[in-house]
C-alpha cells in the first residue's frame, strides 16, 4: 500500500491532474492525502471545487493545518508523517504540480516482489525547465537521470518504507529540505535495500 501525501497552497488545475493521474493507476493499492496549507479562501474554494466535480473519494483525502506555515511545505510534510490516518507499506512524499504514471504503483510493487526488503525506491522523472539553463532552452522537458544528490533528486521521485519515514520525520524547513529528509531517511538504510526503477515514473508540470 502507496501513501501518498501531497502538500498544497491554491493550487487547482494541476492539483486535478495529479489526483487524475492516481484515480488512472493499474493498481489499486494507495491512498492520496491532500495537505492544504491553513484554513484560508484558498482552501475553501478548492474544497468546494473539488467536491463539486467528484475528485474526493474513499482514496483521495483533503485536510488542511489550522496556520499557515509558508515554509516550502516542510511543516506540512512533518504533518503528514506524524498523523497517520491508516496504515501504509510506503510513503510518497509529492507536490500538487506533478504528474504521475498510470504504472506508478505497479512499478514499486515489481519493484518490491524482485527486492522483498527494499526501503527506499527512487526513479527517474521527467523535468520541465521554465528558464534558460547553460544551453537547455527555456519552456523544454527533459528526462532526469535521478541519483541520490542534492540537486538531482526530485521530493516526488522517490518512496521511503513507512516505518522508515514515520521515525525519521521531517525536520528540515530550508530550501533543500527535502534532500535533507532522504539523506537522514538513507543513514537508516543498508545499501543493499536501495533500489532504483531506471525508467522515468512522474512528470514535474
């Protein structure tokens, strides 16, 4: 069973594609928790709205925090792991502007039927560039050749074993506390529990 907590400020449009992208999985085997940050217009209006046109179901989850944090969506992601709302065999950690595979989750789960004890399982992704990089031109997507680095690997390109992520926690609020978060998650794994899907899983929209 996939995890999915997905941390949010306004977002719609691409929020509704992510939540798309779940609903079409091969496998039934998650759940998607929609963190929205503070009770504000905001998030009244996106409840409403996803209400409205049936995006809510018995799989799909939207709360919110009381306050606003407004800190890259870290308070919320150390939210999300410390109030769990059932039970999970692995934690995805997203945003509301990705977009996943059908075969998401029936990649992890080959993944785990060819490595029974792996804990932490990361895959490529395929990345928008919305300004010029040394000769990228603006407005391309690119396939990324994830690796465990800071400044490679994506928040959403990777699932951490629940029980791993849950005692760990998230305890950065920087700009790159996400790679912070798989690099305490990592110093808890042995090497050989590592593994990598070398096929892009997610497009970052």
């Amino acid at each position: 069973m996939i995890e999915v907590i997905c941390v949010t400020y306004g977002q719609n449009w691409s929020l509704k594609c992510l939540i798309n992208s779940f609903k079409s999985q091969t496998s039934p085997d998650w759940f998607l928790r929609i963190i929205h940050d503070g009770e504000c217009d905001q998030f009244n209006r996106l409840k409403e709205d996803l209400l409205k046109n049936d995006y809510l179901c018995d799989q799909v989850y939207l709360e919110s925090t009381k306050e606003r944090f407004n800190d890259f969506g870290h308070s919320l992601r150390r939210h999300g792991l410390l109030n769990p709302i059932k039970d999970s065999d692995f934690i995805l950690i997203t945003n509301g502007d990705n977009y996943y595979l059908p075969t998401l989750v029936e990649s992890i789960q080959d993944s785990v039927a060819s490595n029974p004890h792996a804990q932490f399982i990361f895959f490529d992704y395929i990345q928008k560039f919305d300004h010029k990089i040394h000769d990228i031109p603006k407005d391309r997507f690119f396939c990324i050749n994830n690796q465990i680095q800071e400044g490679i690997i994506d928040m959403g390109s990777a699932v951490v074993s629940t029980k791993i992520a849950r005692s760990t926690g998230f305890n950065h609020t920087s700009y790159n506390g996400d790679f912070l978060y798989f690099r305490d998650c990592l110093s808890n794994i042995p090497q050989e529990n590592i593994h990598k899907i070398p096929q892009p899983l997610f497009v970052h929209i």
